[in-house]
C-alpha cells in the first residue's frame, strides 16, 4: 500500500462518519426497493396492455396500474388523427368528458410525439382543447383547469403518433427526474406492445416484447434480490434480516430465540495481506461453513464487513444453542484454503436471547453485539452469552474512549520518567519515558488505563509523537542535572513497531531532537511475530539512524531462550515476573541466569526491570551479564519537575545502595 493513501475500514474515525455511511447505505436500500416495485408495477401494466383482445383500447386497466407509481390525479392518451403533423385526438381518458376532445398541433406537441419526454408546471398545453369534441359536453373546460403539474409521455398508437399525458391536481408537487425516467421506459415498453397489437400479433413482435417483458422480470428479480441480499456471500443483508426477526418477534409471544453476532477475528490482517479478492472468497466460504451448521428456520446474514449475525429460531433448550455455537467457533477455526493460500481465522460469538435480553432487534442485536466484544476481548475465538454487567463495561469503554480522545486534541499527555542504573556502581544510565494521561483534576493516570484503548482508536502514533516533544523540551535540564551520556528508552507497541509507516514518522522525529543515538526504542517479543516486518524493514532503519532496540518484558511472550538466537536486538528487558522474589525463586533464578548468559554470548545487554528490594539486588548483581537494573528500589516513574526538584535525594540513596552492596559482597 503506497504511504498516504488511507487504510481499508481506517477512515470511519468518528461515530459521526459512521452513522454517515449507515444512512447512505439504507438511502441506497431505499431507493432500490422503490425502484424494484416500479418495475413491478410497470411490468403489470405491460401485461395489461398485452392481455388487450382485438381492438378494444387497453389504457383503462394501464391507468389503474400506473396510477400508484406516478401519482397522477386524470390521464388521457391523444394520438394524431393521420400523419404527422395533424390534430391530436384524446382515445381514452379518466374524466370521460375529455374523451373525443381535439388540439392543434404545435411545437410542443410534435416534440413530445417525437420521443420527449416532459414535464410541465402547468398543463396549459392541453388545457383549452379545440372542437369537434366528440360526445360534446359543454363542461369541458373546467375538466382540466391548466394549473395541473403535467407529464407528457410519448406513445406510438396503432403506427399513429400520440401521447400519454398525466396530471396531478393542482398545487401538488410536479414530477421530479425518478418519475420522467420510469416513463421513459414505459413510453418505449408500451409503443412496442402497441405496435404489435397493431401489427396483430406477428410472431416476430410477439416474440420481441417477449424477450422485453422477460428482460424486465430477471432486472426485477435481480433488484429484488439486491435489495435483501448480500452479494458478496448471497446472504440476506442487514434489512432483510431486521425484518426477519422483526417479524418472528411479533409472532413470539413467550417463545425463546437467540440472536448470535459473530465477528471474525484476524479479517482485516487477511485483508491488508493478500487483499479484497481473497478477503471475498474468504467470506464466502465462512458464510458456506456457518450455513452447514444451522437449521433451515435459522437465518444467517451478513450485516457489514466481516460481522454475521444468526438468527436461531425456534430455540429448543440452551444446550442446542451451545452445541451449535461451538460447532461454529470449531468449523472456522479449521484452516481455509483460498486461491491456494491457507488461511488461519477464528470468531467471536456473543449471544443474547428473547425474552430475557431484549423484545426488539436493536435491542437483541446490540446485546449480542456486546456480548460479542466480552467474548473477543476476553479471549479471541470464544462465545459469551449476554449480561446486564456488559453494558456498564461497554459504557465505561465509551467514557474511556471520549477522554481518550480529548487527551489527544488537547495534548493532555505527559511524561514521566524512570532511571535505569548500572549494578555495577549504581550510576545512572538513562531514563524510561513512561505515558500519563491527565485528568482534568491534574491526576495523572497510568498507561493501563488508556493505552489499549488509544491503540483501538488508532491514536497511540499521536501519543508517541506527544512524548517525544515534552522530552526534548526538558532534556537540556535533564543534562545539566544528571550529565549527558544517558540514554532514553522509549516504549513503542507491537502493533506500531510492525508498521512500517508509523516507524518512519517516529523517526523522523527522534532524528529531529538531533541526538537519535541517544534513544533506545522498547518493543515486546510480539513485534518479531509479525511476518518479520520488524526486523527486515524497520531495524535497519532504526539502526541506521543509531536508534537502539531493546525487547521489553522479555520471558513472557512467546520468545524462549532458543529463538532468541533469531532476534537481533542490542538489548532485552528480563520481565519483572523473573526479578520479583528472584533471591528466593529457584525457578526464577534458572530462567534468569540462562537468559543473561545466551545474551552475554551474543553481545546483547541485559536490564533487570522491577527490583523492589536489596535482596533482588544482590540476587541480581550478582547474575553475571545483568548490566543495569530498574525499580523502584532506585526509583519510581516521576515528572520531570519532580525529578529534578529531588535529584539529591535519588543521587544520596543510590550512594547509600552502592555503599550497601559493597559491604554485603
Ligand atoms: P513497561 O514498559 O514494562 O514499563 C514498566 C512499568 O513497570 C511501569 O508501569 C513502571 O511504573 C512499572 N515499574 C517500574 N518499576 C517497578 C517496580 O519495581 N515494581 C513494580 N511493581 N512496577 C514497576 P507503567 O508506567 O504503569 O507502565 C505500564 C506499561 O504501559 C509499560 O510497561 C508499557 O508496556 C506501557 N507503556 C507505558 N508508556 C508507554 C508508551 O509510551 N507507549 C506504549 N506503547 N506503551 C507504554
Ligand atoms: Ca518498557
Ligand atoms: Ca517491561
């Protein structure tokens, strides 16, 4: 993907933006489903006109039919009593009184008989009709008053020339683009199922306006079909099932049935990957394997991207619902194979059941919804089933969210900053810059707090970028403080250190500080994972620039001691898990002593993180290859005003630790 342009499914930033596109895609239903029963309609009146017997004029029964799709309030048809050019005489009309009435021919007229389609404000042009007026009736006049919107339709009438012209009452609205564009395609329908009644019936006509009304019914099948169904997996879409469940409802009584969001897992990374065609196919075949596994009476549908929700009814007991929920976590989590590629996904399910967790579809879907989230943010590929408590954790996330949010426009973000000291003599090597978020009280609350969710909203490069510039503004005081060869370990998810463009941009800005050797940048093992993104494209760089790596909370994730001989980083933070009670811990002590001698051997330095007390210390120091430590035994996170208001005090306590191991070893 070319740097800049925007990510699939990245750029519904906003609730706003959201509602935006939802309202956009059920104008579009909207407008289908309309369009569909035009053509419906449309067709009957061809039918209508086809159905006619001998001579006889078919236009009553197509007045009756057209009637709902142009909302007329009179209708007439007018042909030319012989060739072109001569006067207009009306054939059919719904006020009986028009009928035998007459016009001059004029310029309008002749374009209308030419092919136009029109509409007029007013219907001046048929207003004041000229005689011989058949049946004459006197009170012909006042038939049409002339202040009728009007809609002229050309129609050929037995190899004559003519027209349809519609009228809606006076003071209603006119007839907009939607109306003159289905009268288009009635005008052209009906001229040729007029010209072969006139032609009474040859084979070759009747076989063309077979041909048209057969066109006709597959377009009508096919709106009709595009209108409730997904086309991508041939599923019914979002409204289609709205109305499924809808209806089930009205009929449920106390009847108990479930509604399932199921919400794949690790979509969208296929999708980045190996890109939509293979993200399609992907969806079609687990729309195939979930629709294997449910009942005829079920209905599955697809409501967005990758989210399918199942209706299941009826609902025999809860341990069918189990049983097939499970069987379709089991069946997507069975490999995939597209074009060749094999897949790996997995999916949350969460459930809610009428009655107890709603009697409306917005109700029970958005439980289930909820549910859903529970499920996937306890363990991705697992199945909740709704409960009231979900809904306070779902307002929590959203009050997180709006802060989180603000934060960012507002900069709220600061920095606090931890030593790291060498063992050896317990001078201090650098800082780690943590994040804090400040509350509007001037609290500042940790990471916890609100890093995942500034990772969810795609807000953590920002938050990166914010820390970097309160460091640089206070690193010249730092200096003049603690002395200058310190370095500075800046945290970076994994999700951030895999792509590429993020790294770029964090960067740039730590070559803008003018001292990028002096930055080390923390990732976790989970940044190796990714298909060696990290390693083959960003380490180079970062190292190019003299920007260190150091592998943070290293011992938890996936990497062992064995692997570590694939990772290449100039430094590894032993997890605090290993430190605390380490001077205890047989187990601990093992892990550690390994971890510190394989990176001994290849040249990698090692930071104890966590020593809380002087017996990890001692226990630490004494671990050949550990270089520097962190804790809070040395010293807790503190701002930088706090920091440089009490460096005596933190310098006169690392003397004191210093003078203690001395005499203890
Ligand atoms: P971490 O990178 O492992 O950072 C060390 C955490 O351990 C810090 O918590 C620190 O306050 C705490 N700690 C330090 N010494 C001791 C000790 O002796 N005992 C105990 N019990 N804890 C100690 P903090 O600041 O709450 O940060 C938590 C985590 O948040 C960090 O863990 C890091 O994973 C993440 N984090 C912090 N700042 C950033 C950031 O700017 N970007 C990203 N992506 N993550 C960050
Ligand atoms: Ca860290
Ligand atoms: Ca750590």
């Amino acid at each position: 993907m070319a740097e800049g342009e925007v990510v699939p499914g990245g750029q519904l930033e906003s609730p706003e933006a959201l509602r935006e596109v939802i309202l956009a895609q059920r104008r579009e239903l909207d407008e289908l489903r309309r369009e569909n029963a035009d053509v419906a309609l449309l067709l009957d009146a061809l039918d209508a006109v086809l159905r006619v017997e001998g001579h006889e004029d078919p236009f009553a029964n197509v007045f009756a039919i057209l009637r709902p799709v142009f909302r007329f309030a009179a209708a007439l048809v007018a042909v030319e009593r012989d060739e072109p050019g001569s006067p207009l005489d009306c054939l059919v009309a719904t006020a009986p009184a028009l009928v035998g009435a007459s016009w001059e021919p004029s310029r309008f007229f002749d374009k209308v008989l030419r092919g136009r389609v029109t509409a007029t404000d007013t219907s001046v042009a048929i207003a004041a009709p000229v005689g011989p007026v058949g049946p004459a009736d006197p009170a012909l006049a006042g038939t049409v008053t002339g202040e009728e919107p009007a809609l002229y339709v050309p129609l050929g009438v037995r190899r004559r020339r003519g027209m349809m012209v519609l009228l809606r009452a006076p003071g209603e609205d006119g007839f907009d683009r939607r109306d003159i564009a289905l009268a288009r395609k009635f005008s052209l329908l009906a001229s040729h199922a007029l010209a072969a009644l006139a032609a009474n019936r040859s084979e070759s006509e009747r076989q063309r306006l077979h041909r048209l009304t057969e066109e006709l019914k597959s377009a009508q099948a096919t709106l009709a079909h595009r209108a409730n169904f997904d086309e991508l997996t041939g599923l019914p879409n979002r409204s289609y099932l709205q109305e499924r469940v809808t209806r089930a409802l009205g009929t449920a009584g106390a009847r108990r049935l479930a509604l399932a969001f199921i919400d794949l897992d690790g979509f969208k990374q296929v999708n980045d990957r190996y890109g939509h065609d293979v993200g399609d196919r992907l969806l079609a075949s687990v729309a195939r394997r979930i629709v294997a596994q449910i009942r005829s009476t079920d209905m599955l549908a697809r409501i967005s991207g990758d989210e399918f929700v199942l209706l299941l009814d009826p609902l025999e007991d809860d341990t069918a619902l189990d049983h097939v929920v499970d069987r379709i976590l089991a069946v997507l989590r069975e490999p995939f194979e597209v074009d060749g590629i094999r897949l790996e996904l997995s999916a949350s399910i969460g459930v809610a059941l009428h009655p107890e967790h709603g009697t409306d579809y917005d109700q029970l879907r958005r439980n289930a919804d909820l549910a859903m989230y529970a499920a996937k943010t306890r363990t991705k590929g697992s199945s909740a089933r709704f409960d009231p408590s979900m809904s306070r954790a779902a307002e929590l996330r959203a009050e997180t969210e709006r802060a989180v949010r603000r934060a960012v426009t507002e900069r709220r973000f600061r920095i606090a900053l931890q030593p790291l000291v060498h063992l050896a003599d317990m001078r201090i090597a650098g800082f780690e810059v943590l994040a804090r978020r400040e509350d509007d009280d001037g609290t500042l609350r940790p990471p916890a707090d609100f890093i995942d969710v500034a990772a969810d909203l795609g807000l953590l490069d920002d938050i990166t970028l914010m820390l970097v510039d309160e460091l640089e503004s206070v690193l010249p005081a730092l200096d003049a403080c603690f002395g200058h060869t310190r370095t500075i370990s800046l945290n970076v998810s994994a999700r951030q250190a895999v792509d590429l463009r993020t790294m770029r941009r964090v960067l740039a800005r730590l070559r803008a500080t003018g001292c990028p050797e002096r930055f080390v940048v923390e990732v976790t093992e989970d940044a190796y994972l990714h298909a060696g993104t990290f390693q083959r494209d960003v380490q180079p760089l970062l190292a190019e620039a003299g920007v260190a790596v150091s592998i943070d909370d290293f011992g938890t994730g996936y990497a062992s001691l064995a692997t570590l001989l694939d990772l290449t980083a100039d430094e590894l933070k032993v997890d605090r898990a290993f430190i605390s009670g380490v001077d205890r811990r047989r187990r601990s002590q093992v892990i550690l002593a390994g971890i510190a001698a394989a990176a001994r051997a290849l040249g990698i330095r090692v930071v104890a993180e966590g020593v809380e007390t002087e017996a990890e210390l001692a226990h630490v120091r004494a671990v050949p290859g550990i270089e520097l430590g962190q804790g809070y035994l040395f010293a807790p996170p503190a701002t930088p005003a706090e920091l440089l208001r009490t460096a005596p005090v933190l310098a006169e306590r690392l003397r004191a630790l210093a003078a203690e191991q001395q005499a203890a070893s």
